[in-house]
C-alpha cells in the first residue's frame, strides 16, 4: 500500500522539477512541486511526509537559483511551497490521530459484538455448530443481525433473527433479544411459549422508549428452533424470518412455514389458525443423522447481483457438493454470496448451521 503512493509523490516532485527547469515559462513547475508534499501527507507516513514537505522547498530554491531568477522569486516559490509542505504535515497528523480514533472505535464495536453475540461451542449436545457473520460495511464489525445455541433440559435451542433498522438501537434491541432468549430458553417448556415471552420482553423494551399512546415500530424476525436430546427431532417455529433449509444426501429443501406468522416484538397475535388458540404452530419433522440444518437471515436470500437477482440457495449449485462439517457449509455459502454480489453486499448476513453427529462420531 505504502509503494505506489510513494512512487507517485516522487514522479510528481521530478515532474514538478523537470517542467521548473525546462519550461519556456517560470511557475509551470510550481503546483506539481506544491501537489507531491500533499499527496506523501495524505497517503504516506509522518516519516515520509515530512521528506516529500522538504525536498520540494529545497528543489525550488535550487531550480530558481539555477535559472537565475530574482531573489524575490525565489522567496515567494520557496514559501508557498513551503507552506503547502507544512498544511501537508498537519493534514498527515490529522489523519493519523483519526485512524487511531477509528481503530479504538471498532475495537470497542467488536467487544460490544461478541459480548452480545458470543460465539457458541462448536459442540452442542448431539449437534456440530458453526455461525458465520458478515456486515454490510467493510469497516462496520457490528448490526441488528443475532444468533445463539442453548442446550437445554428440553434440547438444544436455537435462535437467528433479524433487528428492524440500524446503529445503537438495534444493537440494544439485539441485547433484549439474546437476554430474553438465553433466560426463557431454560423453562419455557415449548417453542411456542419460548416466543410468547420473548415477545412479550421485546414489546415491553420497546414501550419503554414511547410515549403513551404511540404504538412501537420495532419488531424482530426471528426463527426459533429445537432438537431433541437425542438428535433425531426439529421442531422449528418460525415468526416472520427466511425459511431454513434442510440438507441430507445431496438434497436441499427449504422448510417453508405452514403457517406465517409475525414477528416478534410487535404485540400482535399471530395471522392464521394459531389466532384464538394462543399459541403459534410450530413444525415438527425428523432430523436424519448427518444431516444439517442451514438458518440464514436476508442478507443471504436478498443479495442481488449485478441484474438485480435475488441469491436462492435452491438453485446455487453450492450444495451439490459434500460437507463434512457445519464450518465448511457457512465459509462456502458465504464465498458463494460474495461471488454472487461481486463484493457489492446490500445487508448485514448471518448463518448459522448445525449438523446431526451421532455419539460415536463426536
């Protein structure tokens, strides 16, 4: 990174002192001279900078007494290249103390990260576990994506949401989601009351911030899902969130909900048959040994290509291929989507992937 901006502050200074000793006319040279102090300012070090701030003043000085110009040339060449040499520095200080600044600033956004998302054991009773996380922003290390991995009396639990909106608020409403989820998990005795309460707790958090009489506008999608203790059984309920997708044999199916619901955090009873019994319909099917389940949020099923195409994991040749393991799945599908989006992400992506491992292969 350092060659090239390197290289082209030293062509600009010979430039400059070629065209001030050669040109027909004087001050041809001079703004190439002023350009490469700037240029070693704002992409170079202090080290560096303070070179390419010198050696334009002395190369001005030197090329005016070269060409024997008068002495109130000389001083007026020597001091504006001069003073563009110091604006330099102070702009490459400037800088540096900004990036200091941004550094501490993710480091901070990333402890904040895994203090509310911790990564979970890549063991969880009879499951093999990997997650995955990508922000939208390069430089962003944080956002309203979640996830976690309980293992419970009842079986592992597991959650992968999705925050409506973004920065600080989301953050803290990714918190009251992982707080509910962590304390309910361990005693609501189904899915079904696992996302009554955690409803419940998001509704509550988010009426805390308006004033009387205003309805809240956040909400979370959210699947909630379960496996026996001993493997061989999912239980999923989904509320407003991507389907997950089962793969077993070399096949992918999506696991469309028979009934959608709404988010959590919204307050309102569920859309379909589950309204008047008070209670959301939560999936049941086998879960086959070595087989994995794959739950993503909208930043893989809506990532777009160039033509606008949405990414659909049915149709990506991805899962043809074998995967020994839940790490291997996540880091391919998320090298799947980069390919698909050329690097052009629209959203913050999760992924969290399980597999079934009987008790010999653990």
């Amino acid at each position: 990174m350092v060659k090239v901006p390197w290289v082209l502050a030293a062509c600009v200074l010979v430039a400059g002192g070629l065209l001030t000793a050669f040109a027909p006319k004087p001050y041809l040279g001079l703004p190439l001279l002023a350009a490469s102090p700037l240029i070693a300012g704002a992409l170079l070090s202090f080290r560096f900078a303070v070179f390419f701030a010198c050696a334009p003043v002395a190369a001005a000085a030197g090329l005016d007494l070269y060409r024997e110009r008068s002495m109130a040339s000389l001083l007026v060449d020597v001091a504006v290249v001069g003073v563009i040499g110091a604006l330099a520095l102070l702009v490459n200080v400037l800088l540096e103390r900004q990036g200091r600044r941004l550094a501490d600033a993710r480091d901070v956004a990333e402890a904040v990260q895994l203090a509310v998302l911790p990564q979970p054991a890549t063991r969880v009773g009879p499951l093999a576990v990997a997650v995955g996380y990508t922000a939208a922003q390069a430089e962003a290390r944080i956002g309203g994506d979640l996830f976690a991995v309980q293992d419970t009396a009842f079986g592992v639990r597991m959650i992968i949401g999705d925050v409506r909106g973004k920065g600080l608020q989301a953050i803290a409403t990714v918190a009251v989601a992982i707080g509910a989820f962590r304390q309910e998990a361990e005693y609501a005795p189904n899915l079904s009351a696992l996302a009554e309460r955690m409803d419940d707790a998001l509704s509550r958090d988010a009426g805390r911030s308006l004033e009387p009489g205003i309805a809240p506008e956040e909400f979370t999608t959210a699947l909630l899902a379960e496996v026996s203790p001993e493997g061989d059984v999912l239980r999923l309920l989904n509320r407003g969130h991507p389907a997950p997708y089962l793969i077993h044999a070399g096949r992918l199916t999506r696991l469309d909900a028979a009934v959608p619901q709404l988010p959590l955090g919204m307050g309102l009873a569920e859309i379909g048959p589950s309204v008047g019994t008070g209670h959301p319909v939560t999936e049941v099917m086998p879960l086959p040994s070595g087989a994995s389940l794959l739950m993503v949020t909208d930043g893989v099923t809506e990532a777009r290509n160039r033509e606008g195409v949405f990414y659909d994991p049915c149709r990506s040749r991805l899962f043809r291929a074998r995967f020994d393991d839940p790490e291997s799945l996540v880091r391919a599908l998320t090298a799947d989507v980069h390919r698909w989006t050329e690097g052009a992400q629209q959203d913050d992506m999760a992924i969290l992937a399980v597999t079934r491992r009987d008790a010999e292969s653990a």
